[in-house]
C-alpha cells in the first residue's frame, strides 16, 4: 500500500499524478495458482469446477485450469474424462482427439486413452506390442453433478470426498441450475467481490448515467439493496470460512438478515437475489459459485442458480436464461455488452475487470467498508501457510450433509429510542449467525424448523429485552 505518513508529502498534492507511475508487481503468494506455487497447491486440494455437462457432446473441449492445459470429454460409454492435453506419444493435442466407446483416441497415430489415463491401444505398433504398457496419459479424478464436471488436480493420496451441502437438496424440489461467467482478469479480485458487500448499495443502485429508476428498469440495479447495511465479518468453520451478515432497516419496524459465506479457497453460497427476500420470514441459498483460475489473468465463475418456492416464491427467476456465460441476474455479470452500455450501467464484470488483469494489493487504500476483504486475504495467507486445514471434511455431527449458513431472514424488533439503532442491528447479525451455527448439531430433516422456531425466539427475547 502506497504510504500516507507525512515522509512521503508528494503524494498528497493535487496534480501528482508523476509522482505516482510507478506500479508494483502483484501479490504473487494470493494471485499466482500455476503448478509449484504456494496458492495454486492449495487450491489443488480441493474438486474445482472446469466446464459444464453441455459443453461435452460428441467432441474434446480444450480447457485450461490454473495454468495446465487439458481436455475434458465425455466418452460414448458416459464417462467424463479429464486429461493433460498433449499425447505422451508425439505430443498432438488430444482436443483433435476422436471420443470413442471407451476413452479417447489420439487422431495422430490412433492411440487409445481410457479417463484414467491408461494406454488402452497403439494401433501402429506391431501385434504383441509392449509399448501401450511403458507410457501413460496424464488424467486427473473427474465427476459430474447437477451439470458441472469438477475434477481433483491435486495430490492422489489426499483426494477428498466431493463435499455435499444441505443447500443442494434442500428445500424439496430444488433445482440446480449450471452456469458459467468469464472474466478476463485474476481470480481473486472476482471472488473479494463477495466479500465487498458495500458495494451492493453502491454500485448496484445508482451508478448509471440515466439514474436509479432507470437501472432498476434496465435490470442494472438491486431494488431494495440500496440501504447500506450494518455488517459483520467473520471467521467459521475453524478458519476454513468466513461469512457476512448485513442487517437493514425496514419499514413496519422489520429487519432484514443476510447471510453470505465464502469457503477457502474459492466457494461462495449467496443468499436470495432478489429484494423479495426482505419480504418474508426466512430463506436459504440461491446461488453456489467456485471461482475457478484460468490462469493469472483469465478465470471463470462455475456455479449453480437455485431455483425452488422458497428461495423464488414469486418466480422472478429465469432457469432458462443460465448457461455458458450467461446469468440470469443483474446486467453485467458478463462481457456481452459494448463498451458503451458498460459505461452507462456499469455492472461487477466492469468494475472488477478494469482493476487491472491482475490487482495490485500495494495500491490500495484500504477502508473500514474493506474489512471482509482484510480478513478473506489473511485467512488465505494462514491456510496457504499450513496454520488452518485444510479441512475439507467439516461435516456437522447430526446429518450426512455439511449445513449452510447463507440465509436471509426478517425479524420485527423496533428500534429503539435515543439510542443507534446500528448497535441493536449489529446484535442482531450475531445472533442470527450463532443460531445458523448452532443448528450444525440439528438433524438435516428438523434444521429448517428448529431455524425458524430460534428466530421468532430471538424476536421475543430481543423485544422483551429493550421493554417494548
């Protein structure tokens, strides 16, 4: 970060711009995910996302993940497979390769490749051959769910169990829906969006060229975000995750409760994404996103769009509308729009993209509104440094499935005279946030009931507390 203290007068000045050209390398510990480094390893250790189901048909797709270039295919057996992209033979690349019954062939010298890497066939060899049994294709773990491919890049012998959250099930007849948002630009600036939650009210509100009625129109805006709200960042799951609560005033002496949380390295669950969240009692997560490195300049956001009655009760979501690259919410979550429309209504792709492909940590200004983003990097640095997990097997106790705590919930507590009603709001958050972690010890099948009953326990406790 640049230095403000008085040793460094010059850039303080108005017009001064000269003396400040100069622009340090980025943070290579939480921005480098190649092969070797420190963050990339880390991430390895995780099953990430690398395409969508429908992007596998009859042919390869070429992928690149955190910097190593491989193929994905489904075979016509069903198997998906994810291989390094080059033949161990003479090194075609294997995304001109011919999916086959079983594996994939290399179209240069017909090789065979089952999804584990096997050489299964070197047809220009003689009968009898050994040759198919001295080499190996590289291949890494893969599975499908719900319409995405995830694979495991790391270590063989520390693969862990692909992690099952309750929010994927949960409520009844919940629809997981695959989408994919590219971003021209580094990881971890599109992730710390999630924890900026200020720029909601901000950047999501009134930040056009035409005004507020006009984005909402337009689809631009979040109605009903505006307020900035009364935060609360913390540290979960052992260090392994972190939440944020925000808490906003509304008419009739309501409160509304939102709950996000980020897992390390790279996964979010959102709350709803639509205002009418602020409407009714209690509702879990919409949206589930990895954000997944290309490289250190180029990433990708996989994830799922949750559709079922409680999340939608009024059915302003669009399934139809999720795909590659597309998103069925707010103008500007891709790089579809001209450069003119981005700068009328500018939405996350703009903003986050123009931080430079990769941004630079040492340039900041940190404020108080930053502090989720402070602690989601010192978090990271611990875990990269062994200090936390990782953990990825938290299960709760009760239950076969790891509970969500992103959330949105209204409670009617008035506030209270002569005092800052950001005090009583601030409770709230952890209240609510003790109550979502205390349910990790509640059976899967009673967690929704026990959360709702706590709820209206809190409203009680809180209001006969003040002696309203």
């Amino acid at each position: 970060m640049r230095s403000l203290s008085p040793e460094s007068p010059r850039q303080l000045k108005p017009y001064g711009a000269y003396h400040l050209r100069q622009t340090p390398e980025p943070d290579a510990e939480l921005t480098r995910t190649g092969p070797g480094t420190p963050m990339g390893e880390y991430m390895r250790l995780f099953w990430q996302p690398v395409c969508l189901s429908q992007e596998l048909g009859d042919l390869p797709k070429a992928i690149t993940i955190m910097g190593e270039k491989l193929v994905a295919f489904r075979d016509r057996g069903g198997r998906v497979g994810v291989l390094q992209r080059h033949c161990p033979h003479r090194g075609a690349s294997l995304e001109f390769g011919i999916v086959q019954k079983t594996g994939i062939r290399c179209s240069y010298h017909g090789w065979l490749f089952d999804v584990d890497g096997t050489v299964l066939e070197t047809p220009c060899e003689p009968a009898g051959s050994p040759r198919k049994d001295t080499a190996i294709q590289g291949a890494y773990p893969a599975i499908e769910r719900d319409g995405l491919v995830f694979a495991y890049l790391g270590p063989p012998e520390k693969r862990p169990k692909f992690p099952e959250y309750d929010s994927y099930t949960v409520p009844a007849g919940n629809r997981l829906v695959p989408f994919s948002n590219i971003y021209p630009c580094n990881w971890l600036q599109v992730c710390e969006n999630i924890m900026d939650h200020m720029h909601t009210a901000v950047l999501h509100n009134n930040m056009t060229v035409e005004g507020v009625d006009a984005a909402i129109a337009a689809g631009t805006s979040l109605a009903g975000f505006g307020d900035m709200p009364t935060m609360l960042w913390e540290a979960t799951r052992d260090g392994n995750a972190m939440v944020f609560v925000a808490a906003r005033r509304l008419p009739d002496n309501k409160v509304w409760i939102r709950i996000s949380e980020m897992v390390l390295p790279n996964y979010t669950q959102i709350g709803s994404l639509a205002s009418t969240a602020s409407k009714y009692r209690h509702s879990t997560t919409s949206l589930t996103r990895w954000h997944v490195p290309v490289d250190d300049t180029n990433m990708i956001i996989f994830g799922w769009r949750h559709f079922n009655t409680e999340i939608d009760p009024e059915g302003l979501g669009h399934p139809e509308e999720c795909g590659v690259d597309r998103i069925d919410f707010l103008v500007g979550q891709t790089g579809s729009r001209s450069y003119d429309e981005g700068q009328r209504a500018p939405g996350d792709w703009e903003v986050i993209c123009s931080q430079r492909p990769i941004a630079i940590h040492a340039l900041e200004h940190p404020a108080s509104s930053d502090a989720g983003v402070q602690r989601y990097r010192r978090l990271l640095r611990d875990a990269v440094a062994g200090k936390t997990g990782p953990d990825t097997s938290f299960h709760p106790e009760c239950g076969e499935t790891i509970h969500q705590y992103a959330q949105d919930s209204v409670l009617v507590v008035p506030p209270k005279a002569g005092t800052d009603d950001k005090a009583l709001l601030l409770e709230l958050n952890r209240r609510v946030l003790a109550l979502m972690q205390e349910a990790d010890a509640v059976p899967r099948a009673q967690r929704d009931r026990h959360v709702r009953r706590r709820l209206d326990e809190i409203e009680r406790e809180i209001t006969d507390k003040e002696g309203r």
